[in-house]
C-alpha cells in the first residue's frame, strides 16, 4: 500500500513538473521562447542589433516566422556578418520585420491564406505544396510554437523582401 502511494505521489510530481515547465513555456515572449529553444541564435543577435528586442517582446500578438540557424548559414558568407553591423542597421530591420505578420496566427488558420501582409510592409505568399507548408520559398519545418504574445512558426530559409 506504501508503495502504491509513493508511486503514485511520484507520477503526480512528475506530472506537476512536466505541466510546469509547458506552462512556463507559454509565459515566455517571442524572444525568450526563441532563446530558449537553442536553434534560433542568429535570429537573436539580429534582432538584438536591429533594436527589436523590445517589440517583439511587446503586447503583440505577433506571428514570427523565425528562420534557424541553419537557415542563415545557407546565406552567401559574409551575409550575416555585414548585416549585423551598424551602418546596416535600418536593412536588417526590413528583412526582420518582413518575418512578422500582425496576430496570432496558428497553422490552422495559416494554410488557409494565399499571402500575409508583414509588419515590413510586403506580402509573404503562402502556399501548401506535397502536404508543406511554403511562406515564400521558405518550408515550414515546425508550426505553432506558443509565446505569451504570440505563436512561432520555425522555416528553413531566411526571407528577403524585394
């Protein structure tokens, strides 16, 4: 009987635990959920030099449409390097801004466009090609990670606006 309720006591701890850190998951803004998540450092220190840290830590709710680090290592080299630097500033912040769409919006409701217009100014076309996902020429690899102020959706190439 002892052990039937350590056992049980136990899953309930655990359960807790697991329930805890989801929950604490869902009460970390864009950038704490995307520094957090480990793939993501190349999006931070762009949004970090941008001087964006604090928008996209704002009330949203903002769709991000992150691009990994893997993504930005397929730019030609020396891309990141030179876009990070001071005087490049005001071009980082459009291609950044072109990876946010006003609201929150999940998967569900994001196969169901044809285009998104970003906080950049620009539309992103959206399309759903082989059962994936495409914003641009970018693929959808994760879909609606959660965020206080908004929802993430991870891609494999980084957008350029035109």
């Amino acid at each position: 009987m002892k052990r039937a309720y350590a056992a049980t006591g136990l899953v309930l701890a655990v359960a807790m635990t697991f329930g805890a850190s989801a929950l604490a998951a869902q009460n970390k803004d864009i950038v704490d959920t995307a520094v957090a998540a480990g793939s993501f450092k190349t999006l931070v220190a762009a949004i970090q030099a941008a001087g964006l840290v604090d928008t996209l830590k704002g009330k949203g709710p903002f769709t991000v449409f992150a691009p990994t680090d893997a993504a930005f290592a397929k730019l030609p080299p020396g891309t990141v390097q030179d876009l990070l630097k001071p005087e490049n500033k005001a071009k980082l912040v459009s291609i950044l801004t072109y990876h946010v769409v006003a609201g929150d919006i999940t998967s569900k409701e994001v196969v169901k466009l044809k285009e998104a217009k970003t906080v950049e100014g620009q539309e992103l076309k959206i399309s759903v090609q082989d059962g994936k996902v495409m914003i641009n020429n970018a693929t959808v690899v994760k879909a609606d990670i959660p965020a206080s102020n908004g929802v993430i959706h991870v891609i494999d190439t980084v957008l350029i606006p035109q």
